[in-house]
C-alpha cells in the first residue's frame, strides 16, 4: 500500500502535465524520402498527439488525477485535442484557446515502426510565463509536474520558479535544447532518452558508451535524479544515494513506437507521486512504455492499468502475434 498522504495530502491533481498538445498528421510509407525524392505513402491519418497531450492522456488512462496546462488553436484540431483529454478522463481547465493555429506535428512511419517527425509549434510557442503564473493554483494543486521542451523554454523556467514547495518537477528534454541550470536543479528525475543525454553532456558523452557513466554525468549537471530510457532495453536510474539501478522492460512486438517514451514518463511521474522509489516507478513505467509500442498511434496506444497488470513481467518473452 502506497501512502498517498504524504506531504500533499490536499493535491487535486496527481499529475499536472505543462506541454505541448499538437495534431499528429500520419503517414506510412516503405522508406523515408532521401533529399530531392517523393515517395508514394498510406492514407493520411491524423491524431491527437503532442508530448504534453500525450503524457497527460497516458496518466489518465491509467488512472491518475490529470490535468493538462497547454495551449491550442480556435480550429478543428484543437476541438480533437480537446475532446481526446476529456475521453481519457483528463481535466482541461488549464488548456487556452486562441492565439496561433494549434501545433501540428507531420510524422512518417516506416514498416519497422520508426518515425521521422516534422513539427510546426503553433499555438505551443505561445504557451508564455504570464499563462504559467496565471495558473498558480493548478500548479498547488498538483502533487507533481511534469514539462517538456515542445513549448518555449522560458515558460518551462517559470514552472520551476513558481513549482509549489511540495510539488515534485519531472523534465523529459525533448526535443534537445539547452537547459538552464535552474531548471536542471529542479528535476526529480530528468528523463532522457540516448540522443537527449548524448545532446545535454555533449563531449563528455562521446567518452563512454556506458548509460551508467552518463547517468553518473547528468546527476553532476545538478538533477535530483536521472531516468535514461533505452527502449526495448528498459531503462537505468540514478539518484546519486546509490549505484544506478539496471530496469528491464518486457519484450514485445513493436508495431509503432510514437508517442511511447511520452507514456513511461507519464507513468514514472504518477507512480513516484503515489510514492513509489525510482526503479519501481520506473519498471511500471517500462510495462507502460512497452504496451504502447504493441498498437499504432499515440494516444489510442496507451493501455489502462488493468491491461499494464495484465502484461507479462519483464523477464518474460511474449509469443509473437
């Protein structure tokens, strides 16, 4: 049993995700163009997505107190967006209309499931300071928090500036910018990917091939802890008490891989809310992950928690479909 009282024990919201919310316009093609060619491709196909939209989508299906601060266009793909969090059971009061068409991301899937993604901001550029300090009572109100980099990086500072004392601040880098060192302080943990933790060391990166190492170098940067994810591999955590700790993630048949490293730091965010310890978190956050990446799309991939504890543990290999 969890305690759930903590030091938040009023909190509305289990999880407050800031971000971005675009619309995911698909299209599945054999190979990606190369420069100067035009390739034939499916049916488009379009999708709410966003990491921010997505992240908060994930969290609600799987059953946590969500809420989405984000900002979308007065047009059609910002009523899918809309309507995709309030299906999912995601309370919308924090999400502003007006301003700039709402994002749009234009994605190319391949027959093996990897993605090449153009995204085009919108109204997420126009997600400012001002809208963030106008929030501050959806801010107390949430045990956690998490961002991203689809929105302006000033905005993503005065989260942390005006973070609730006992709310917790997750970070996800993506995609790759600098990151104040303000901001690194906050993150408790900084979730990154192998290219987003290649980009943020840089040179120190290119010494060592070892997540462990670079787990080691993120926390010197100044994170509270550090989550790496490494795809089908799991992932690593550090929190700089102890070793970093290796977490596996079941194996299963990736059919579309976007939209997934949104839904394990979703889940990772909900569950050291709950109280869960970092690798525990972190292997529910890895079944989560790992679900996703078994259908297409984004958001209509994300599995409830009945089917997160239906999926087989992480040492077992799933029969192919």
């Amino acid at each position: 049993m969890h305690d759930h009282d903590r030091d938040h024990d009023d909190a509305t919201y289990d999880l407050l995700v800031v971000g971005s919310a675009n619309a995911d316009l698909v299209i599945g093609v054999e190979r990606r163009p190369a420069p100067g060619e035009t390739v034939l491709g499916s049916d488009l196909a379009t999708h709410p997505g966003g990491k921010g939209a997505n992240q908060s989508v994930a969290a609600a299906r799987l059953g946590a107190r969500t809420a989405l601060l984000a900002r979308v266009g007065d047009d059609a793909h910002g009523r899918l967006l809309l309507a995709s969090q309030r299906a999912a059971g995601a309370d919308t009061v924090g999400v502003l209309v007006g301003g700039a068409p709402t994002g749009v991301a234009l994605i190319t899937v391949d027959p093996s499931g990897d993605n090449s993604i153009v995204v085009s901001p919108g109204a997420n550029a126009r997600l400012t300071p001002e809208d963030i300090r106008a929030a501050g009572s959806l801010l107390a109100a949430s045990r956690v928090i998490s961002t991203q980099l689809e929105i302006p990086i000033e905005t993503v500072t005065e989260v942390v500036r005006t973070l609730p004392a006992a709310t917790r601040f997750v970070l996800n880098p993506s995609p790759p910018a600098p990151v104040p060192s303000e901001v690194l302080a906050a993150c408790d943990p900084l979730v990154v990917n192998e290219h987003e933790a290649r980009y943020i060391l840089g040179d120190d990166a290119s010494a060592t091939d070892s997540p462990a190492d670079w787990a080691r170098a993120l926390l010197a940067l100044g994170p509270r802890s550090v989550v790496i994810t490494l795809g089908a591999e799991g992932a690593l955590t550090a929190d700089g008490d102890s070793s970093p700790v290796a977490v596996p993630s079941p194996k299963v048949d990736a059919v579309d891989t976007t939209g997934a490293g949104d839904a394990f730091t979703a889940a990772l965010a909900w569950r050291l809310g709950l109280g869960d310890d970092l690798p525990t978190a972190a292997a529910y956050a890895a079944r989560v992950g790992a679900a996703s990446v078994t259908r297409r799309g984004a958001q209509e991939s994300y599995p409830t928690s009945d089917e997160v504890e239906a999926e087989p543990e992480a040492e077992t290999e799933v029969p192919s479909a």
